[in-house]
C-alpha cells in the first residue's frame, strides 16, 4: 500500500468515527515517511514505543541484565539497623 492510499482509509476511518483504526494507520503513515523508501518497508508489525517506558530518553522496552549477573541476597531483617556500639 503506498501513503496515498493509507491516507484515504486514515479519512475513512476517522469519518466513521473508528480513531482507534485511524490511529494505527497514522502511525503506519509516519513510520513509512521515516523509513524512506515504501517498498522495503513492511510496517506491520511495528509499534511505537511509548517514550519514558525505561526511562528518560532510552528506547529499550525491557531492562535485560548483563551476563554472569547474579542478584543479590535480600538482608536479613533481623540484623538491619544493629550494632555493637551505643548511642
């Protein structure tokens, strides 16, 4: 499909009040306009992602902990906050 034609079914659907397929062509749209040429680009499966999802600025969906990470042991409540030494 080229911007053209996503365009008139953008319209179509926006006068049909479905704005949630409006949506989706939208992005489509703006997805094929950045990518350059339309012909190698197949914009089905791709979704924004939604910016400050992992913080300010990152584009990474998921935190992915490196290799050999190991996670640390949870401390004992029992022994939080003692000391030998009095205050």
């Amino acid at each position: 499909m080229t911007i053209a034609d996503l365009t008139r079914l953008m319209e179509e659907a926006a006068v049909a009040l479905d704005f949630e397929k409006a949506r989706r062509l939208r992005d489509q749209i703006s997805l094929l306009r950045a990518g350059g040429d339309e012909q190698d680009i197949d914009p089905t499966g791709l979704v924004r992602q939604q910016p400050g999802a992992m913080g300010l600025g990152t584009s990474q969906q998921r935190m992915t902990p490196p290799d050999g990470w190991v996670k640390p042991k949870k401390p004992d409540p029992m022994t939080t906050r003692t000391s030998r030494r009095k205050r």
